[in-house]
C-alpha cells in the first residue's frame, strides 16, 4: 500500500505572526504535485514546516505519515520516516565531505534505528552506489571529496541537493525552488534529475515560480497558495496558465485573500526570509 | 603479602635538589648546567610570571609539592597509546614515571650515525654532541621559572640526532607516559637536525589511569641546521589530573623546514610557551594546532613566531573546540627583526564553542620592525551554527551526532595541511574518541 501524507488545516506562526491559515493537503507516494503561489504566500513556510525547522511554530492542525502524527518530531526523526527537503539554499558544512556526510544520512535513513557510533554501511558499497549516482546525475565523481557545499556554484549545490535525493530515496520529496537561480541547462540538469528519481515509491511536493521543472515532471495537481491558504487545486493545465498569465485572475477569484496578502505585505515585506 | 610505596625525593627545595643530583652521576657539564638553572630557577621563584604570558592563566590552585621525581623504580604500566603500533616506525622509546626503555631504531640508520635514546644515556656517551644544543639555543634556563626548574631538574626524554644529509623516510615514535599517582615527568625533547637532514617524530604523552595525579614540566628543543626538514608533532593526551607546563621552541636555519603540530587533548591545566625563530635566510615554520578541552579544563598557548632573517616565512593555524566548563587561552606574536625583509608571517586562531559555560580568549599580536613584510593575522569565535544543525538533522542525523560531525569538520581544515596519515587518523580517532563517537 502506498503511503499518505496528510496535511490536515495546519496553521503556523513564525516569530507570532500567523502565516499559514489552514492549509490541507494530501500526497500519496507516486504523485507529483506543484505548489505555486506569489512571494509572501507560504510556500517556502510550509516547505520548512513539513520537515520541522523549529523556528516555525505549528499552532493548530496536523501533518501525518500514514496517520502517525509528525508535529511533535524532530527533522532528524521526520527524515528517518522518510521526509526529505531540497533546500532552496543549501548550507555549508566546512571540512565535512560530501561522501562522509552522505554516507551517515543514508546509514540513518535506511536503519531508523540507528544510534551514533553504530556502524555505518560499508564502505565499499556505499562508495560504488554513490558513484553510480553522480554519474546518473551527470556529476563529476570528484564532488564526493569535497566539503559539503564549499565553494559550490548556485548549480552544484542544487545538483548536490538532487544527489542527496536519488541516496535517501525518501517517502515524500519536497523541492523548494530547486530551480530558481539557475539557468537553463542547470534547470535542465536538475529536472532531468528528478525525473529519474521520481516514481511509484516517492510523493513529489515541487515549489516553484517556473514552468520548465514541472515540463520534465508533470504535476497530477497544482495547488495555488495566498496568503497562507490553498485557495485553487487543479491540474498541470493551472501551473501552465499561472505561468503564462500571473497571478492577478487568482487574486480577482479570490478578494478575500488577496486583500489579506496586501494588508500582510505591508506589515512583514518577507517573512519567509528568515529561515535564509 | 609486601606492599611497596615508592619512596620518592621530597618536592624540589635545594636538599631535594642535591639528592637528585648526587643519583644522576652524570659529567660535570650536565651538573654545572643543573647547578647554574637551579640558581636561576630559585630567583624566578621569587619574581613575577610575564603578566602578558599568565595573566589569563590561573595557577594559584596549583600545588607544586603535591608532586614528586618517582625514584628510579621500573613502573609496570600499559597506556592506551594513540600511536604505537598504527604503522612502521624507523624507531621508538618510552619514558614512564621517568624512566626510559631500551631505545629501539632501524640499523641502518644506526651505522649512519643517527642517534636515537633517552638523553639522560645520551650525554653520557655522546655528551660532545649534545653539549652545544642541550639548553643553550631553543630553551633557555631564564626564560621563566618553569623553563629554569625543568632545566634544573629535567628527568630525561627523548633525543634524536640526524647527521649530515641522512634522511629518515619513516616517522620515529616516542612516548611519555605518567603512571603512578603524584609524579612529576621533567621530559626533554631534543631534536638536532645537521644540514639537509631529514626526520620525522611522533610523540605522545598519556596516563596509565584516569585519576592518577600529574605534573609535567617539559621542553622540546627542535635545531634545524641548514636545508634540514623536521616533521614533529606532540600530541598531548595526559588525564584530565595532570598539570602540564611546557617551553617548547625551533629554531630554523637557512632554507630548512620546520613542520610543526600540537595536539592537546588532556590535562586539568596545561600551558604551553611555542616559539619558532626563523634564524636563516629561506627559513620556515608551519605550525598547528588542535586542541579540543571539556569538563573543567584549562588550555593556554603563548605562541611567538619570530623572523630573524630575510625571505621567512610562518604560517600558524591553531583550532580549539571548547564543551562544558572549560577555557582556552591563545596568545599569538608574530615578531619581525628590522634585517627580516620580505618576511612572510601568517597567524590564525578559530574557536568553536559547544556550550553556554565554556570560554576562550583569542589575542593575536604583531611586533615588525622591517619594512617590507607581509604579515596577516586573524581570530574567529564562535558557535555550531543552527542551520548547519538543522540540514544535518533533515538529512537523518540525530543533533549530537550532527554536532560531531561538524566539529570533526572544523579540525579538518588543520588535518589538511599535515602530511603524514598517521597523524591525521590519530588526531581524529583521539578528537572521536573525547567526542564520545568511539
């Protein structure tokens, strides 16, 4: 049976201040979904939340893997039930190798169990799956032996955030603007990417602002976000035409929130900023 | 049944100091040297530590007659070393409680005149060789009380003389253990490099048990002559009972290389006087530094690179992670001769600290009297960033382990710059272990 993630009217403050207003979702292993919505709507802030950033703070609602609540874990413990977020701004970690940092995330992942000092997987194996991976992903294997995103382009740190996908093989995916910033060939790249990576066995939340991610991985359902609440679901068609024609039909569909977006852009420009 | 109790010399007034000699029957230089650091050790008593150097660095706890020579009893003692037995040595030698094993080292470098033991042997048969390094050059009696009571009273250690052009390929080990409770280890280091010469010296010190008390007041002389290049490392690993004073200098000729690593793990107190000085032209230095203190421990360094020649070049990084209770002390001088043009001085300290309650203070200093140099020096402080955490944890690692890893990766940077694999692993194994990973 496939697994659920069942978003159930979650609402979230950051600093106090209410961002998301009820949002409810549901993604079954297997689909795609795209989130669009304008800066300030809480896409980012939903992104942070699933995974449990502690700085956003869930004050009503639910978010469940196959009716095991998560609120109440930690992202370490929401990774190992198989959460996994493509970081729009991927940290550095100076003097850690990208192939030992993997090489204790896949461990964990895939033994939940797991305590530190706990053996990790061997070597050898690890070595020639990672291997196998990058070049999958087009990635030169020397990345492996470099500090985790030190001194990484904009490009390779999303590719590294692509790598680390296809090693965890999470439940639930989720891409926050993977493609933003970069040009053409790298979204190419990194769409390619997780073309490869997404199928029957992982759930695909995309956030995007573009259209080019979601022409390599067709969304069952696009969801329209504003001012912290879904306010449209449709298909492939939605991202299309909210890609060719912004959002001011969304906003005329839907005074209340877009009057609620106004009055909120003047008291916080960018809320979703401070997890940067 | 028989209990024995070692009976030892009583702390080190001038009866203590006149038995002490009386069992050391060594040549008469070696005594007047005793004699004359004696002297100077008994007027330093009397005056004032540098301000400069202490005054960060708390020792009135400290009880200098708690502590005592063991007599020269063989101590049946095993230590859990970082070193021995990882990979082929050209040499080792132990000293426990003082008293030095049968030095072992490869023939061949034997028949080229290397020399390698316990100096307390070596300047009883090759005094000639010693006596123009021994206390004269790097470590001198009237540095400070504590560099004039080791040369009083040091108790043996290791010696390692590299004869004109002879290279040794492989590392030698050495290591100074403490076993019974009360010690006092005085340990010499001395290293003499003839031109272009080259070697390599691991050294370790370390407790048979964790709660025998110690004292350690040490000196490490390393005399690189001419085109010599010398890789030592001194990786400190004593209990956390163990007080641990050092006067530690290099001194550089001409176009020799000098590589150079402290390791600090151990000790309640240890405090640590590094000098390099660049003496010849083309001279240079590299030192490192790793030192990671928990629980209440106490970690100060007074370090000095000194240029006194043209086209020098010393590039210090030191890093220390800092958990719990503990503080480390960094006090940085790059120092500039007015003939040292071109000098190239580099010195850096970063601080990583793990909890609300630990401290470190960071000075880095330049004295430069030339004018035409380039000397940079910096400090940073500061704590595990958040939102390391945070991707760490999301990629499946649990907060404490995700803290390791990226202190581990904090040390990395100095681990990169040391050759030898060896040392990296034993650094990192020893960093793992304190950790709690291992």
């Amino acid at each position: 049976m496939s697994s659920l993630l069942k978003i159930t009217d979650l609402h979230v403050s950051v600093d106090e201040k209410p961002i998301l207003k009820g949002v409810s979702l549901e993604i079954r292993q297997g689909e795609i979904h795209a989130l669009m919505g304008p800066n300030g709507s809480g896409k980012s802030t939903l992104a942070y939340t699933l995974v449990g950033h502690p700085k956003y703070e869930v004050t009503s609602g639910s978010i469940e893997i196959d009716g095991v609540p998560l609120n109440d874990l930690d992202p370490c413990e929401r990774a190992r039930l198989g959460m996994f977020l493509a970081f729009q701004y991927p940290v550095t970690i100076p003097g850690v190798k990208v192939a030992d940092f993997l090489r204790h995330a896949v461990t964990n992942i895939r033994n939940p169990a797991r305590k530190e000092g706990e053996s990790l997987i061997p070597m050898r194996d690890f070595r020639k799956e990672l291997k196998d991976r990058m070049e999958e992903l087009g990635m030169d294997v020397e990345f492996a032996r470099r500090y985790l995103n030190e001194g990484f382009s904009g490009g390779e740190k999303k590719r590294m955030e692509i790598l680390q996908l296809a090693m965890l093989q999470p439940k639930f995916a989720i891409l926050d603007e993977t493609d933003s910033g970069l040009d053409s060939d790298a979204v190419r790249v990194v769409s390619e990417g997780l073309r490869k990576l997404a199928g029957p066995q992982m759930g695909v939340l995309i956030i995007t602002h573009h259209e080019r991610l979601l022409e390599y991985n067709v969304p069952q359902f696009t969801h329209v976000i504003l001012a912290g609440r879904i306010v449209e679901t449709g298909d492939a068609s939605l991202a299309h035409e909210l890609h060719n024609h912004g959002y001011a039909a969304v906003r005329q569909r839907h005074p209340a929130e877009a009057a609620e977006e106004q009055e909120h852009q003047k008291v916080a420009p960018k809320v979703a900023a401070i997890a940067k | 049944m028989l209990t024995v109790t070692p009976s030892r010399t009583n702390a080190f007034d001038a009866d203590a100091f006149e038995q002490f000699i009386a069992s050391r029957r060594e040549p008469e230089w070696v005594t007047d040297l005793r004699r004359n650091a004696f002297e100077i050790y008994r007027e330093l008593l009397m005056t004032e530590l540098d301000p400069e150097e202490w005054k960060r660095v708390d020792i009135r706890a400290f009880r200098p007659e708690k502590f005592s020579i063991p007599t020269l009893t063989k101590s049946v003692a095993t230590f859990d070393t970082l070193l021995a037995d990882r990979a082929e040595f050209a040499g080792f030698i132990t000293h426990i409680d003082t008293v030095s094993s049968q030095p072992k080292l490869d023939e061949e470098l034997a028949r080229q005149g290397v020399l390698f033991g316990s100096l307390s042997e070596i300047v009883q048969t090759h005094g000639d060789i010693l006596m123009p390094h021994l206390m004269t050059r790097a470590v001198t009696p009237d540095a400070d009380r504590f560099a004039a009571w080791h040369a009083a009273f040091w108790t043996g250690g290791t010696v390692l003389y590299v004869p004109r052009n002879v290279q040794i390929e492989k590392p030698l080990h050495s290591l100074i253990g403490m076993a019974t409770d009360g010690a006092a280890d005085f340990s010499h280091t001395l290293i003499i490099l003839e031109e272009g010469a080259s070697a390599t010296l691991l050294e370790e010190t370390a407790s048979a048990t964790p709660t025998a008390a110690g004292l350690h007041v040490g000196a490490v002389e390393l005399l690189l002559a001419d085109r010599s290049n010398l890789c030592y490392v001194q990786l400190q690993n004593w209990n956390d009972k163990v007080w641990h004073f050092a006067h530690q200098a290099g001194r550089v000729e001409a176009s020799a290389s000098l590589q150079w690593t402290a390791g600090a793990i151990g000790a309640k107190l240890a405090h640590i006087h590094q000098e390099v000085f660049l003496d010849g032209k083309g001279a240079a230095a590299e030192v490192n530094g790793v030192t990671f203190a928990s629980e209440k421990q106490m970690i100060s360094y007074y370090t000095q690179q000194t240029h006194n020649a043209p086209n020098t070049r010393s590039d210090l990084l030191y890093k220390d992670v800092v958990r719990d209770h503990a503080r480390c002390v960094w006090r940085g001088m790059i120092k500039v001769a007015i003939d040292a043009q071109k000098t190239d001085g580099y010195q850096r300290n970063d601080s990583l600290l793990l909890s609300e309650t630990c401290r470190v203070d960071a000075i880095p200093g330049l004295e430069i009297e030339a004018d035409d140099v380039r000397c940079t020096h910096g400090a940073t402080c500061g704590q595990v960033d958040e939102e390391q955490l945070f991707y760490c944890m999301c990629r499946g690692l649990r907060r404490v382990e995700a803290m390791h890893l990226i202190v581990e990766g904090f040390f990395q940077r100095v681990y990169d710059r040391i050759p030898v694999e060896i040392v990296r692993e034993t650094l990192g194994q020893a960093v793992e272990k304190k950790l709690g990973i291992s």
